[in-house]
C-alpha cells in the first residue's frame, strides 16, 4: 500500500474534501462508513473512488484530518488526487471574478474549500444518465450495483472492492440484467450509451469543441439531454462555465434571480449563466446548489 499527505494549507483556496464529494457533483465516490450525505459536518471519515490512471484498477482512499488530506491507495495517487479533486484552482482568484450578492456570499463563505470535481468522462456519463428524477442515495446505490455486478475486483486492505465498469463490460450487460439493478427506464439509455461509448464515440471528444457546441455533442447519447451534458461538462471535462438546471436550481431562479426565467432551458441556463459571472459561473452555481440545499 502507498501512502502520502498533502497540505491543505498550500492548495489555493484551501480545500473541505466533504464538501466536495458530498455536494451533488460526483456519484463515483463513496464514504466507507456509509454516512455520505447525512448532514453531519466534519469529522475524519474515509472516502473512496477507484481508478485505472495507471492502466490497472486501484483504489483510492482519501481523508481531511489536521490541516492533511491523506491518502492511501494500491497506486502513487497524488496526482490522480489532484485532478479528481481540483486542488490546482485558485479559489481566491475564482470568487474575485463572480459575483457578489448576499446568498452567494453567504454560500462560498459557508462551504469555502469546496471544489468543482473532474470525474472520468464515462463514469460521469453513466452516473448521470441515472440521476433523472432520483434521490442521491438511489443515484450511488445504482452505482455500486453496477461496480459490483460489472465492475474488475481490486483487493485492497484486505478488502474487495470493484472498479467502475469499463464501457466493454457494461455495453456486455443485458436490459434486463441493467433492470434487475433497480435502473428502471434509465437501463436502455445506460446499455445503448455504452455500447457508443465502446464503439469509440468517447466522451472526452466533447473538449474538442466550445462551450455550448461541446453540450450540443454530449447529447447525441442515449438518455442525454441539456441538463446531463452540462452535468458532464462541469463535473468531468472542465468546462466551469455551464450551470445545469435542475428542480433547485429552478428554484434559484424563482427565489433570487427571476429575471434569469426564459421559458425553456438554454436560454434561461445562459441567462443564469451571465448573472453568476460567465467564466466561472459553475463554480458560482455549484456553491449556492449546496448552500440552500443544505439550509433545507
């Protein structure tokens, strides 16, 4: 096993990790007590993902503890880490070019350190597909039921995990079997999307284009609308422009910036996109999802 430490305290911005990975971004990491999402702040509490960056799967455990994010995995992961996580962006600078009203500033001040994930492309495809109209517990039990079902074992500390499914193995997978995962309708868009993404029609492609042309792309996969695409594009890709819309954001809308209101989704998300600072405006969007989410 390897293991090693980065100071929070060097990152620009510092860093919360529960933030991060408990904020709605990523369905593709897992607390290993179980407790992901049950509002108790803080703490020490493991985190795991899985990764093949080296070619083979390893998994990746992480924790914040004492000015420290460690981490322990089967693999060196500081620098799967750092991209997985966004530790290279400068916070400070970011804030400084969104903008500032009372429940922005509230929401980065509140959970300051959280940071806008890079998930792989096809994880992040897949585990958005599954998020249409599910509670976020249901969206990271389908994923672990398909880690488990399709997913190559990793032993690790004694343990098995399994890696993310690679789209050969879960374009392999039946309807019927995706069904019996409790996948639902979602089950044809998630075989269908795999099977394009084994063909070659690869996800990460989508970087090859601007902004609105690259979300244009993404929905030519089964099951992908505007909302998901910008999902994948924010959550994976590194587009930190997109604001994706969902029943909270519309609610956003509603509540603070009802001028933003366009009747359709491209134009009211380019709309909120503009008022929450254009460049950055995932980051902006990201930080008031979790903050009136949270204050629920």
């Amino acid at each position: 096993m390897e293991r090693g430490q980065i100071d929070v305290e060097s990152l620009p911005g510092g860093f919360d990790l529960q933030s991060t990975v408990e904020s709605g971004q990523s369905y593709l990491w897992w607390r290993e007590d179980g407790t992901d999402y049950e509002r108790t702040y803080g703490g020490d509490g493991w985190y795991l993902t899985t990764t093949r960056d080296t070619g083979e799967p390893a998994v990746v455990r992480v924790r914040q503890l004492d000015g420290q994010l460690e981490w322990e995995s089967n693999v060196d992961a500081e620098a799967c880490l750092s991209e997985r996580l966004g530790l290279a962006d400068d916070l400070k600078m970011i804030r400084q070019h969104s903008p500032s009203d009372d429940v922005i500033d509230a929401a980065y001040d509140t959970y300051w350190g959280m940071r806008i994930v890079r998930d792989p492309p096809f994880g992040a495809l897949i585990s958005f597909i599954c998020s249409a109209q599910m509670r976020v517990s249901r969206i990271h039990a389908m994923q672990q039921s398909l880690r488990e079902a399709f997913g190559t074992p990793i032993e690790f500390d004694g343990e098995t995990y399994h890696a993310y499914p690679t789209p050969d193995q879960l374009a392999a997978a039946t309807e019927e079997e995706l069904r019996d995962l409790s996948l639902g309708y979602r089950a044809p868009y998630v075989q269908r999307t795999a099977e394009m993404v084994a063909d070659g029609e690869d996800p990460a492609a989508a970087r090859n284009y601007p902004y609105e042309e690259a979300r244009e792309w993404l929905t030519r996969y089964v099951g992908v609308g505007d909302k998901v695409a910008d999902c994948v594009l924010l959550f994976s890709l590194g587009y930190l422009e997109p604001v994706p819309l969902d029943t909270w954001m519309q609610t956003v809308i509603e509540d603070y910036y009802p001028e933003c209101d366009k009747g359709s989704y491209a134009p009211t998300s380019k709309a909120l996109r503009e008022r929450l600072g254009e460049e950055y405006a995932g980051y902006t969007q990201t930080y008031l999802f979790h903050y009136l989410r949270n204050r629920e």
